[in-house]
C-alpha cells in the first residue's frame, strides 16, 4: 500500500506510540485528541504532555483537535480510543471518511451495554463495505516500549486477507514485526479479556504470592478465555498466540500494566474507587469483568477467575477470600474445553 496520508484517532499512550512510528518510519501522520491541551503540546513541544511524556516525538508528527481534519483525504484511520467511546467517535468520524479508507481498530475491549466486540461495534458505525474491510491490531505491546523501539510481534487481524496484508506492509518496521490473522473474534476476545485475568494477576501479587500462583492463574485464565472465546466463535488455537497468550502473559508480568496495577492496589486493601480515581489513563479490564460476567451467563461458560474478579470489583467481595474460593472449588480434571 502507499504510505498515502494516516490518521490515528485517539491520543492516549497507545495511540501516540502508534502515531509516533509511523511518522518515524516517514508516512504522512496526524494525530487526534479529543483534549486540546494535548494536541497543542505535541505540536508545540513534539511530545504528549499528558499520556506519554517521557518519549520525544517525531518533528514530523502532526496533531489537531478537529475530528474532520484528521480523518478527512485519510487512506488509513487507526481508532485506538477506550473501547467504551469507540461507538461515539467513529460514528463521529464516519461522515467524513474516504469510501476507500481502511479502518484500524487498535482498541481492546467490549462494549459494556450491548456486549459488542469492536468488530461489531463498528459494523454499525462504518458503512457496510467499510466494516468488512476493517482491521483489528492485538497482541502484546506496551506503548512505551513500542515508542523506545523495543522488538514487538502484533497481530492484525481481518475479514479481508488483503485489507490485513496492505496494513501489515504499513506498520513493519525494525522493531515492530506484524503478522495478518483471519480471526477477528479470537484476536478481539484475547486482546479485551486478558485484562481481566491481569487484574487477578495484581491481585495475587498484592497479597504477596509469588510465582506458584501467578504460573497457575494465567495458565487456567487463559483457559477461561479460550472456553469463551470457543463458544462465541472464535479459533481455540487463536489464544495460544501473540493476541492470546502473548498478550495475556504480557499484562499479567509487566510493570507497565494498567491493570495489573489496579489488581495490585486491590490486593493491598485499598477500595476501587481510590485506585481508579488516582489513574490518568483507562484500565479497560475494569469495564470489561463486566462484560466478561454478562457473556458467561449468557453462554454458560464457567468463568471462575473472571467471576471472582467481578465479584472483587462490584460486590464486595475481598481478595483474600476470592483466591480461596478459587482453590476451594470442586476437584474436576484439566479440561480447557
């Protein structure tokens, strides 16, 4: 694909790392944020004032707080807003995109009310041939290492082969390797409902366990994610890799992981509203337990882990009585189906 002109949508961690190498790597880039504060800062200083401060940015980097601007003439429009304003963004963008434009959704979450995955999402808000043609990016990579130029392996994701093959060529780099992916709902699943099982990760190190029980709980999470993910459709042996494991191994062990964070502060005893209220950034795994605990009812699937932490987050229950529930269940075989 020529380079042609790229917009990313959303100036949070992800999307200015995002934004940054492709203007590294010398394509056409506009960046749009929805604070006016932060796309001033970009264009004034070359960095995000706000969400990835600590990275210099590319001179060449453009930034604006005009929806209609960034989009408009894009021949690529990357969305990476939280996945609760996906819907009102893009739906704000659709007007004024190109009917040739290719959409990537580097976004991972499910919408809360209509339990919709962002494919979903946007097939209502984009026109249908647009939808069809849309790109889904997942996999382990955390935006300060992307923007640092740390070796990183995505997924793209597509209905469309050639859709994924023309973003792929977009997105390689040095440092940052893409591979295309045929299942959409695998990859999308694996990339929201890791957070989920990140948050029990923080969790187990908040009470002070150590590798025993952060070995066991990610193995057996992404069991659930997988049983999930199998009765919604998806590949099974879509989770054994970069948007499943990779990524839930990722957000499980690193630092860097807002949920995990989240699960940490949990396990120590402080409450969820203080922990949430002291983030600058949106700890999707929060909004997607719900999510999770809704899809499991609906379709039967035993989610234990994700279960409890619903129950952690929005029913009281306390952690240390969530891990023995956990390792007080009924004795079964190790059936990931």
């Amino acid at each position: 694909m020529s380079a042609g002109r790229v917009a990313v949508v959303g100036a949070g961690s992800w999307g200015t790392a995002l934004a940054n190498l492709l203007a590294k790597k010398g394509v056409e880039t506009v960046l749009w944020s929805f604070e006016p504060e932060v796309a001033e800062g970009i264009m004034r200083e070359h960095r995000n004032p706000v969400y990835l401060a600590e990275v210099a940015l590319d001179a060449r980097l453009r930034a604006t707080s005009s929806l209609e601007e960034a989009v408009r003439g894009a021949e690529l429009v990357v969305s990476v807003s939280p996945s609760h304003v996906v819907r009102r963004t893009m739906q704000a963008a659709a007007p004024h995109l190109a009917p040739a434009a290719l959409v990537v959704s580097a976004s991972k979450g499910i919408e809360v009310d209509s339990l919709q995955t962002m494919d979903e999402v946007l097939q209502e808000v984009l026109p249908p041939a647009q939808a069809s043609r849309a790109v889904f990016l997942s996999g382990p990579s955390f935006a300060l290492e992307v923007a640092q130029e740390q070796p990183t392996a995505v997924t793209l994701a597509s209905h469309s082969a050639g859709a994924a093959e023309r973003v792929q060529e977009v997105f390689t780099t040095g440092y940052f390797r893409t591979y295309t992916h045929g299942d959409v709902r695998g990859v999308e699943l694996g990339g929201a409902l890791k957070n989920v099982i990140a948050i029990a990760a923080g969790v187990v190190e908040g009470l002070g366990f150590g590798h025993n029980t952060l070995a066991a709980l990610i193995t057996r999470g992404l069991a659930e994610i997988a049983r999930l993910g199998v009765a919604l459709g998806a590949n099974p042996l879509t989770f054994a890799g970069l948007a499943g494991m990779g990524d839930l191994i990722l957000t499980c062990t690193g630092g860097l992981s807002r949920n995990r964070s989240v699960g940490h502060e949990l396990g120590r005893g402080r409450s969820l509203d203080d922990v949430l209220g002291g983030m600058q950034q949106v700890a999707e795994g929060v909004r997607t337990a719900r999510a999770a605990h809704a899809l499991a009812a609906r379709t039967g699937v035993e989610m234990p882990i994700a279960e409890a932490v619903y129950r952690l987050l929005f029913e009281g229950l306390s952690a240390r009585d969530a891990v023995e529930n956990l390792m007080l269940r009924a004795p079964k075989p190790e059936h990931w189906r």
